[in-house]
C-alpha cells in the first residue's frame, strides 16, 4: 500500500510524527525540545508515568500512531510487556499504578476534552493522593500537548504503522535515547 | 515564573511559530490563525492578547479581527486565507476532520504545502496553548487597555522578552 500524506514530505517512508519532523526542521526543534522536557526532563513523576499520561490522551484523541508509540515508549520504562499498549485503552486495568497517576490521568482526560472542563473536584482528589501542584502543572501540560502532537500527525494525514509489534523499536528508542534526535 | 524548563520551550515553540521570519505568511496572518483558534476554544486570553498582536502587525485594523473572528467567509482577507481558516478550525474540533478535499481547495486558492503545514501546526499548538491556560484556571485580566498594551508588546518584540509588570487583582 502507498499512503500519501497531505503534504509533500521529503521522505515518504517515515511514519506519523517522524515525516513530519523531517520535512519542517524549524519547527521540529522547538516540537522536539518540549517533548523531551514534559517526557524525560526533571520532575517528580516517574519518565513511564509522563508516557502513560502522553498514550492516554493520544488514545482519547484517537491517534493511532501517538498512542502506541508512546505507549511502547512507556512499556520500555516499565520492563513491562506490550500488553500495557492495550491496557492503557482499557484504563489500565490491568497494570498497577499509582492512586496519584490515575488521579491525574483523570485531570489529563477532562484538559483532552476541553481546558475549562477541569473542575476544583479533579484538582482536589488529586491533591489528596499526594499529588503536587508542579505534577498537576505538568500533567495538565503534557496532556495539552498531546491534544496539539495528536492534531499535527493526525491533520495532515500521516501514515502509521498498524500492529502493537511494530512499535518495540521506536518505544524503546523514544524512552532511551530520547527526543532530542529523531 | 512557575516552571521554568517548560516555558523556555513553549516560549520558543511561539516564537517560531508566529514571530520568525517566514517564506510567505506574514506574521499578521500567522497571529489571526493563533486568534481565531483560540476564539474557536473560547480562550478569552490567548484570544485577546494575539488578536491585539495581529490588529497591531495588520495595520491596526481592528475591525478586520472582529470580522473574522465573526465569520472568515465574509471577512475582508484573501480567498487563501479563508481556506487556511478552515482547516485551522477542523484541526481544532480534531486532526482526523482534515480532509484531501480541504487540502485541494486551499491549494486551489493558491496555497504551499509549507502554509497547509504550518496552519495545521499553529491550529493544533493553540488547542495545547488554550488547555494549558484554561486546564490550570489562570487568572485572565477583563481589560482591553491591558491586552492591547501587552500585544504592541509582542508584535514588536516576539515572545522571548520578559513581560512588563501587571498587578494581579482578581478577586476570588
């Protein structure tokens, strides 16, 4: 099968974000930077919390390639196996995590929606399992930037690749090496 | 500022976007993209502040804002840009409402792939910019006088300057 995006890339060939990236470097610089800072830059939540949080809302914005890319990326943090790629749609049922990150993936889901759709209610139970006001900041952050990550692949019409399996490599790429190259 | 390793590269991904130079969309352009979005998202702030920046980069037409943000189809801009307009807005309501067929009409109108490309990114990084405003509930000043001062602010200097001062009166 031969996919075009919307546009014109340089190479074809790359996948979702990636073709993208390569095509437009300036903007790809500051795209990559931000990425690298919400997803593996200081902070309290753990570097598979922050990608949790990033294939969540890929998910409920139905972009294939940013959820299961992110979502490998996660497993590669965890050690754990691809089946957390599907888990993270069933809202993790499945894996064991925090009070703390299903409270906040619960902000995440409600800024996927719509900033103003964060209520006092969402904030509080957070603060409640512990979570600090520079997690909620950066929760609210990252699931935004997704909601802009998600849009850019999605509405210039980029290909992705279909099943779990072809995402291994890019996931543990994403999580190791990081965003600073693509 | 709260947190300062995330607004070195939100404040950069801005600049980019809207301030640096670019091959054919004027900055004027880039910020109505950025105001008509944000009015999409019902985002008072990111809506006043760029659509000062562009009435400020546009002539000081701030009639010309108004209309657009009212309807772009009847709004005294170039075809092009209407049809831009209207794939910022699909990508606001979400990426996968983008259609070939929206794509071939702007091309149609005279538009580059680079201009496709960077609508689509500038419409999809305000949905970030108006969530991250609004999800956290900061305090947005009603105050046109405000707004307009900070917005010549930016149409001059872009978004890597400190901002002037503003005292925070809001009551809650």
């Amino acid at each position: 099968m031969f996919y075009m995006a919307h546009i014109q890339l340089l190479n074809e060939e790359l996948p979702g974000i990636v073709g993208l990236l390569n095509t437009r470097p300036e903007t790809a610089e500051p795209l990559l930077e931000l990425a690298e800072t919400l997803l593996r830059g200081p902070s309290s939540l753990t570097r598979g919390e922050r990608e949790i949080i990033a294939a969540s809302v890929s998910y409920w914005n139905k972009c294939h390639f940013c959820h299961t890319s992110h979502a490998s990326a996660a497993a590669a943090h965890l050690k754990c196996g691809l089946e957390l790629i599907d888990d993270i749609k069933a809202g993790l049922p499945n894996t064991p995590v925090s009070e703390k990150l299903r409270a906040l993936l619960k902000i995440a889901h409600q800024v996927q929606r719509g900033g103003k759709q964060v209520t006092c209610l969402e904030i509080d139970t957070a603060r409640k399992t512990g979570a600090t006001d520079i997690e909620i900041h950066d929760t609210v952050l990252i699931a935004a930037a997704f909601c802009m990550y998600n849009r850019y692949v999605d509405g210039l019409g980029t290909w992705a690749p279909g099943p779990n399996e072809a995402y291994v490599e890019m996931g543990e790429r994403m999580a190791n090496i990081g965003y600073g190259k693509f | 500022m709260f947190r300062p390793e995330t607004a070195a590269p939100l404040n950069h991904l801005v600049q980019t976007l809207l301030h640096n130079n670019h091959p054919t969309l004027s900055q004027g352009e880039r910020e109505l993209i950025a105001t008509y979005v944000s009015s999409l998202n019902s985002c008072k702030y990111c809506c006043s502040i760029h659509g000062a920046v562009a009435k400020h980069q546009l002539d000081n037409n701030g009639l010309l804002i108004e209309r657009v943000l009212a309807n772009p189809d009847t709004a005294p801009i170039t075809e092009k840009m209407k049809t831009l307009l209207k794939i910022a807005a699909k990508v606001q309501r979400e990426g996968k409402e983008v259609l070939n067929s929206d794509i071939v009409h702007a091309r149609k109108n005279g538009a580059t792939d680079i201009e496709i490309h960077d609508t689509v990114l500038i419409a999809a990084a305000f949905c970030m910019f108006n969530r991250y405003v609004d999800g956290l509930d900061t305090w947005q000043p009603d105050d046109d006088e405000l707004y307009e001062k900070m917005g010549e602010q930016r149409a001059r200097e872009g978004y890597l300057t400190p901002p002037f001062k503003v005292q925070n009166v809001k009551t809650k």
